[in-house]
C-alpha cells in the first residue's frame, strides 16, 4: 500500500514546462522530453512525422509553445 502511495504520489507533482537547457525552438519537444523521461531527439522526430504527416502537428505545437510555462532554474 505505501508503494502505491509513493507512486502516485510522486507522479502527482510532475509538472509539464517547456525546457530551458534542451531547447531548440520554444523548448517544447525537451519539455515533453524531460516530462515522459525519454530522449528529446525521439519526441522531435514524432513531432516532425506530425507536422508532414497531417499538418495538425504544427498548429498543436504552436498551441504548446503558447500555453506551457517555462521551468524556472
């Protein structure tokens, strides 16, 4: 029951910000990165194979690069 706790618990208090350090653009792609704890460079490639692929992608990291906060150091 405590590992549970401490699971969700912990999980509750990640937050979403766009990337300072591993920033391209907006940082976008290292926030979500930074987010799910994977490498930034497959995020990027998903985001690229969104914005050819059907367009949507770039208007939803638009929208992204608008909304997200920054992280602060």
């Amino acid at each position: 029951m405590f590992f549970c706790y401490n699971v969700i618990g912990d999980s509750m208090k990640k937050k979403l910000y766009k990337s300072i350090e591993d920033k391209r653009i907006a940082g976008v792609c290292g926030g979500i990165a930074e987010y799910l704890d994977v490498d930034s460079t497959i995020v990027r490639l998903i985001t690229l194979l969104f914005v050819f692929g059907c367009g949507a992608g770039l208007l939803a990291y638009i929208v992204a690069a608008i909304i997200m906060p920054i992280k602060e150091k």
